[in-house]
C-alpha cells in the first residue's frame, strides 16, 4: 500500500488539496494502483518553520 506524504506551505484551500489528492490518485491508477490501497498526507508547513539558503521562507 503506497503512502504518498506530501510537505508544503500552509494556505491552500481545501478544493485545491481536494484537487492534489484527485491529481496524485489518478497517477497511481494510471501505473495500476488501485485507488483504494492509496493514503495520501497532506502536511501544511508554515513559512517561519522552512529555512531555504539559510533563511526562513517567511523572510524571503
């Protein structure tokens, strides 16, 4: 059973990860996973708790 745990900043609305979660099932049907056997994370990151080049994202 794949687990697909996706990180990203927090803001997205609940149809747009509605909209990933449809997007990332329908590549896993696509190479034969049922969609059933598939668990998707969705992880909302806040900006202060990514660092990106030695920065925090929410100061870039």
């Amino acid at each position: 059973m794949p687990v697909v745990i996706v990180e990203m900043y927090e803001g997205r609305t609940i149809d747009q990860k509605r909209t990933l979660v449809e997007g990332i099932t329908a590549a896993f049907v696509k190479i034969g996973v049922p969609p059933e056997a598939l668990q998707i994370i969705l992880k909302d990151v806040p900006k202060h708790n990514w660092g990106m080049g030695g920065k925090l994202a929410s100061e870039r």
